[in-house]
C-alpha cells in the first residue's frame, strides 16, 4: 500500500540524516589531533511475510521463494575507525604522538576518574606535573610525572622513558614512565569529547604496560597524530547519502500522489 511506501521511505530518510550528522563531525574534526572518524552502519527492519519461504504449494511441494516486503531501515550503530593518522613534526619537545596501538591515560582532577586520549599534546600544569593541554582543565597523566623547575631540556623515548637535562648537567635523569593501555574492543570505548575516551563493559578493562610492548605503539616526541579522516571518501560519502536522502523523499512524493489518485477516483 501507498501509505506504507510513506512510511518505508521516511525511515529511509531518517536514517540517511543521521549519516550526514555522522560525515559533518568528521568534516568538522579534520584537524582535530588524533581525531578518529566513524561509520555509519544501517539494518533492515521487520519484514511483511505474505508467504513464507518452503511453504506447500498446491501440488503439496515446498516454495523455493517466499513473498516478504521490507518495512524499512534504520542505524544499526556507529562505529569508530581507529587507523593511524599521519604523523607531524611540530619541533615541540612535550608533543608526542602514539605510532601504532594504544591510549594514554589521563585523571580528571574534578571527576577523578580515568579517561583515555590518543592526543599528545603535552604540557606542565603550575605544580610541574605533566598533564594533557584542555580549553577547560588540566588532566593529569597516569601515573603522574613531576617535571623539575630547573629543566633545560625533556627527552620522551619511544618506550615512553621521561628524562630531563637541568641546569648545570650534562647528564639526562629519568623522572618517570609513561604508561599506555590497550583494550580488547576499542570500539567499545565511549567518546566524551575533548579528545577523551572513557571504559565501558564493551571495551573491557584496559590493559596497562609501556609503550613498545605487548602489541602496544611506540612514542615519537615532537610529532603529534593528525586526524583519520580523509577529505575526498567523506565528501564522496556526502553526495551519495545526501541523493539516498533525495531518493527517499522521491518515494514519500510518489506515494502520495498515488494516494491524492485513490482518493479522487469518487470525483
């Protein structure tokens, strides 16, 4: 019937706004540091059985086909593309960007709690403590890593070994360890904005140990992680959900002239 093509279709719609919703935050985190685009994925809903597959016929054999009109579509979830993004130089000694798997992590000092970043842009808070840079607030690194006043110079290694120069020595002195946490499912991880992940049940619990070990990246100091998201596929993404979107609205207009037939054939 007409009035379910209206239907049909406007689920069809709804479904494209919200890949068009998806494509315009990648669009507009493109230069976002260590941004990880995501993807859109759609189901079929219900379907209208007028005939069941394998059912008799009148000569008491089995159907090879069935009559079964789908009911619609809609988001079946959202789901994060977590490829390395190109690697910047930037010149800055507290930049560092993760080259392979993993997460930093990071303690909000409001909240208390951890959250995860892929952002290396690292600076040094008014106690000396290393922390991640925030438009709101300083997030401490876990664990936490005290910087000398008097250091001259800070060598991040790959292994995520951090060691300062002071004044008057030549000689480096450690002065902690980054540590890095991977999960089972990193899809499963809740993004909550200012480049920050939190733990859900479906990521599983982190598992912790230093960069360049267990299957997790290495560090490249001075350098950040540029976004994932690639300027030309989003764009061609863009157009062809924004005709799927037209399409829909092409079958909600036939639908109702044919309706606007039914309803004159009286006159």
């Amino acid at each position: 019937m007409s009035i379910q093509t209206l239907y049909t279709a406007a689920t069809g719609m709804d479904a494209m706004q919200t890949k068009l919703d998806v494509i315009a935050n990648n669009l507009a985190n493109i230069n976002t540091t260590a941004f990880k685009k995501d993807r859109a994925n759609f189901e079929d809903l219900l379907y209208r059985n007028d005939a069941y597959p394998g059912m008799l016929d009148s000569q008491q054999t089995p159907t090879a086909t069935g009559t079964q009109v789908g009911l619609g579509v809609r988001v079946q979830s959202t789901q994060k593309d977590f490829r390395q993004g190109a690697i910047q130089q930037t010149g800055r000694q507290l930049d560092v960007a993760i080259e392979g798997n993993g997460f930093m992590q990071v303690l909000d000092p409001l909240t208390q709690s951890t959250a995860y970043t892929r952002s290396g842009n690292l600076d040094i808070n008014a106690n000396g403590n290393l922390v991640i840079g925030s438009a709101q607030t300083g997030r401490l690194i876990e664990p936490p890593i005290s910087i000398p006043q008097d250091a001259t110079d800070i060598v991040i290694s790959p292994n995520g070994q951090v060691s300062v120069r002071q004044a008057g020595n030549i000689e480096l002195q450690q002065v902690g360890q980054l540590q890095m946490a991977q999960f089972i499912n990193p899809d499963g991880l809740l993004k909550v904005g200012e480049n920050l992940y939190q733990q859900t049940d479906a990521s599983s619990s982190p598992i912790l140990s230093d960069p360049g070990s267990d299957g997790l990246g290495i560090l490249r100091q001075s350098t950040l992680e540029a976004s994932n998201v690639e300027p030309v596929t989003e764009l061609i993404d863009l157009i062809t959900t924004q005709r799927g979107f037209e399409l829909n609205s092409q079958a909600v207009q036939a639908g109702d002239q044919v309706l606007q037939l039914i309803s004159n054939l009286r006159r």
